[in-house]
C-alpha cells in the first residue's frame, strides 16, 4: 500500500524569526515537503535559504510554479490581506500566523473563501498554552465581571495590541454577554527587548484576584500548532479562526 503523498508547503516570510522556524519545523516532519521559500528579502539580496530555484520574492510567483497545497504566511500586518487573497485566488489552502488583520478584513476574507471554496486558518497564537490561556479566560469570565489584559511581546513586534490580545478580549466579552454583562476589556501592551510572547489575563473580585499567564519562551513553543494546522486546513469549511478549532 502507497503512503499518502507528502502536503506541498509553502512558507510566506521565510527569512523572518516564524518563518524560518516554520520552514525548518516543516522540513523535519516526514508528511510535509517545503516546495518554496518566499520573501521580498529574496529581491533584495538575501542569500538563497533552500537553492533549487526553489527561494522566491514573490508570491504570485510561487503559486504559479511550485504546484503547493497549503501556503504558511507569517509575513507582516501591511501584506497579509493581499498574500491571503492571492492564495485563494489559486485556490490554495492557507494558514495564517501573520496579526493585524481587522474585523474588516476577516469580513472581506470570509467572503472569498466562500466564493473560491478555499479554507483559511488564521491563529493568533499558535503555542498550545496560548489556547488554553484563551479557554481558561473564557471560564472564569463567567464568574468574575472584571478583566483587563496584558500583553508583553519583544519591541520588534509590529502591532499593537496583540492578536492573541484581542483574540481573548473577544472569548472574555462573549462570555460576559452570555451572562448579560455589556462591557470592554482594556488591553495593555508592552514591548521591551528580551520578552518573547507574554500574556497575563487578570480578573478581579470581591477582595481576590484571578491572573492567567502564559509565556512563549521561545518560538519552538508555536511550531506544534503550525504544523497541525498545515495538515488540518485543508479539511476546513471557508474562513477558521482559533487554533482551538482543529484541537
Ligand atoms: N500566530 C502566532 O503564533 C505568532 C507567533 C509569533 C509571531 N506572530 C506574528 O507573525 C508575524 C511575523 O513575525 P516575525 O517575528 O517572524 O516577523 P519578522 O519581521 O521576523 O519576519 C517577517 C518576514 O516577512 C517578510 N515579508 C514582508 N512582507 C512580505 C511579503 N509581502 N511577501 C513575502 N515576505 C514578506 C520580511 O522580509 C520578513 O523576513 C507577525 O505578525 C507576528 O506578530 C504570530
């Protein structure tokens, strides 16, 4: 009996700190093959990352040649709409670490993947103590009606605040709404050099405190989720949002 073919990958933002763990983490598992390495620094004379004609500066590009499956984009704010709609556009599966996008954007992206039946999985935060932070958040929003949120990332970091952020904002407010709490949580941001990804989710009640903390300490934490992610998406229905949705 043949094994299955091999899922071909490619990795957006390859020569970034996610991309070039997500492209070692792809080539160390025996189901994914990593056909393309893709980043803008390709053009602007980045020494190749794979050799093989297969290191790319440009997306379009990529898609048209390497016959991938799913593209893993961790790329920045500024980009990551179009490098998604280009994939749907060649109906490639995407995963998507890339933060920032907006409500908007979702919106815009959901419509798409429904009219070129393509999933998309965009995850915040790809580290397993991350979704449980998220999910233990949720619960004890139901008891406390106080929560504010920190988050703590190194000062490269290009948004503000965190996707993860504002990701449990939402798990936390629809769980007040269930409840009929109507109210915001506020979200502060830190960026110093040293930190990784950091976040603490503090509740407060009649004389206690709840804190939830989480602390990526170093980004082999996320290549798990990545990994199942680029084996899952493709049994997706249009746009997912959550790693907790393929767990
Ligand atoms: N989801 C998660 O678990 C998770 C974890 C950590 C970081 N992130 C997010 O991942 C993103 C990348 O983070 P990073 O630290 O690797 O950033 P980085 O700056 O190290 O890397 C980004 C790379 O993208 C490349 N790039 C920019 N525009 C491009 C384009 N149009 N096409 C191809 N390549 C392009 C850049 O040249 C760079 O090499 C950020 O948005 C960050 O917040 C997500």
């Amino acid at each position: 009996m043949s094994a299955d073919p091999k899922i071909k990958v490619a990795v957006c933002g390859a020569l970034g700190r996610m991309g070039s763990a997500s492209c070692s983490a792809v080539q160390a598992d025996e189901a994914l093959e990593l056909v393309a390495a893709v980043d803008v620094g390709f053009g602007a004379g980045a020494a190749p990352l794979l050799g093989d004609g297969k290191d790319f500066s440009d997306l379009e590009t990529a898609l048209t040649v390497t016959g991938v499956d799913v593209v893993v984009d961790f790329t920045i704010p500024a980009s990551v709409k179009a490098n998604i709609l280009a994939c749907l556009n060649h109906h490639v599966a995407v995963v998507v670490g890339t933060t920032g996008l907006t409500g908007a954007d979702l919106a815009e992206i959901d419509k798409v993947t429904e009219r070129e039946a393509t999933p998309v999985l965009v995850a915040p935060n790809f580290a397993m103590g991350a979704v449980l932070m998220m999910e233990f958040a949720k619960q004890a929003a139901r008891y406390f009606q106080a929560c504010e949120i920190i988050e703590l990332h190194h000062d490269k970091k290009l948004d503000a605040p965190s996707g993860t952020s504002r990701l449990t904002r939402v798990r936390v407010e629809e769980s007040w709404s269930e409840t009929g709490v109507d109210k915001e949580v506020p979200i502060h941001s830190v960026r110093l050099p040293g930190l990784v990804a950091h976040q603490e989710v503090v509740f407060g009640g009649l004389g206690e405190t709840l804190t939830i903390r989480h602390d990526s300490l170093s980004r082999d934490s996320f290549m798990p989720g990545v990994v199942l992610a680029v084996k899952r998406v493709r049994s997706l229905q249009g746009l997912v949002v959550g790693l907790e949705n393929i767990l």
